[in-house]
C-alpha cells in the first residue's frame, strides 16, 4: 500500500473513532449482555431487560451485534424493516418512544439470507453501529453479543470503554462452565462485570402447579459466589414468555403483570441499584 493510501485508511479510521467517542459521551450506561455458550436465552433477557428500562421511562438503545443469527429485530415485531439514514448518520428503528433498535437484521434482503464474513467486516460493521448511528442521549444501551468470546465480544470491550458485562446462564453444569469463561474473559479485559443472570431456572407444571427442576437450579447464583461478582436473579421457564418473543411482543411489554415480568422489572432494578465491581 503507498503512503497515499495508507494516510487516507488512518485519516478515515481516526474519524471512525471520533464519531464513536462522541455517540458515546451521550450515553449513561452500556450493558453487553453475554453468554459463554447458545442456548440459554441471551437475546430473550436482553429483550426484557431492554422493556424493562423503557417502561420505567429510560431512554433506551439495544444494539444486535450477533451479526450471523440477528433475532432482536424478530422479537421486537420489526421483522421485514429497513433502514434509512440522513445527514446526520443511520437512523434506528424505533419501537416506541423510549426504545429504539440497530441489527443486521435491517440490512439482509430477506430473514433466509446468511451473512458470510470473517473477522474484519464483523469488525467494521460494529463500528458503524456505533459510531454512525443516531443514538443521540441514552440511559442505557444493552448490547445483545453472540454466544462466546470471540470477534464481536472482543470489538465491543476494546471500543465501548467502560461498558459493563451481564452474563447469562442456565443452572446446568455445561452451560456453568461456559458462564465462568466468560466472567473471566470480561475481567481479562478490563471490562467491569456487573453480574450473573440464570434463565431456565426450574419450571412450574401448568397441569399440577408443582416446580420442576428441569435444568437444575441455583448453579447460577453458585458460580456467581464463587467468582465473586454479583447475582442479578433468577427466571424460571415459561412458555408465554417463548410465544410472545415469537409474535414479537415482548411479555414485559406484553403482560406486565406476569411472574416473568416482573421478575424481569426486578433484575432491571437491580441493575439500575448496582455498580459493576
């Protein structure tokens, strides 16, 4: 590469970074919300959690960066929405006047389409959902990671300084030892973590009321002890709360009434009350 062109490559990065530290500055607080390993219902929590905040009036951003599985936009009810931008830089889509969402999702011609990219266009693409896009003054943006440690999770702890990491569990020991590498991989970086959450924890039998222990309980609140970071709580299982991610009415929204809910508004709480450690 001659030197023309690498002084152009620097000169756009250096305006890349400046519009990120200025998008930024506007925001209170960044939550990523992690998980070590797929499954354990990552999106759904960052979902709720993000209602949850919206409907004590907070300003509210959720960033998808899972670039190769971007379900936010479907649990929103946003699905078939595209973007558009102006002067100014990407506008997000709104969900109503305190929520509003960018995904990869808005970007693919139809919900069939892979995106087939390595590393550096992952990369580039986070950038741009944070330094191009019209965030404006945020209380919270809750950024819903892929599952486990790789590109995404790394471009999101080098670029939003002082964001703080959520991790995400199920009780059962497999799900328990992905969770602890991903506490680790948080403080290896830096990157304050704000605590665990375990979902799927037991279920109650819709036929004879009695709890049921489908996938274990308490490893979240365990492994939480024993790397000694905070314990956000727990949410059982609970159909309606899959039924109405699916039709894409979030169940805090939805039925705020509800045991998930709530449970969820107490953990969004929690968060609001705690400093990361």
């Amino acid at each position: 590469m001659d030197d023309g062109k690498q002084d152009n490559k620097k000169k756009k990065m250096a305006e890349q970074n400046a519009r990120i530290s200025k998008n930024l500055a506007k925001i209170k607080r960044k939550l990523a919300v992690m998980s070590g390993k797929g499954g354990v219902g990552k999106t759904t929590v960052a979902v709720n959690l993000a209602c949850a905040f919206a409907n004590e009036g907070k300003r509210v951003g959720v960033m998808d960066v899972d670039i190769h599985g971007p379900n936010v936009p479907m649990m929103f009810g946003l699905g078939g929405r595209q973007l558009s931008a102006d002067d100014g830089g990407i506008i997000p889509v709104k969900v109503n006047k305190n929520l509003s969402v960018i995904s990869m999702a808005f970007l693919l011609p139809d919900p069939d389409s892979p995106v087939i990219w390595r590393g550096p266009m992952k990369i580039q693409a986070i950038n741009q959902f944070i330094g191009d896009v019209q965030w404006g003054e945020l209380d919270y943006l809750v950024v819903d990671l892929p599952p486990g440690t790789g590109d995404e999770s790394l471009s999101i702890a080098q670029q939003i300084k002082g964001a703080e990491a959520i991790i995400v569990t199920t009780p059962q020991d497999v799900a328990l030892l992905d969770s602890r590498k991903a506490v680790n991989f948080a403080r290896q970086l830096n990157m304050p973590v704000l605590g665990i959450i375990e979902n799927m924890s037991g279920m109650k039998c819709p036929h004879c009321g009695r709890d049921i222990d489908l996938f274990k309980v308490g490893g979240g609140e365990r492994a939480a002890r024993e790397m000694g970071v905070p314990f956000l709580g727990r949410r059982s299982i609970d159909p309606d709360v899959v039924l109405m991610g699916d039709a894409g009415t979030p169940i805090v929204f939805q039925d705020e009434n509800s045991d998930s809910a709530k449970t969820f508004a107490s953990i969004a709480k929690r968060i609001e009350e705690t400093r990361s450690k």
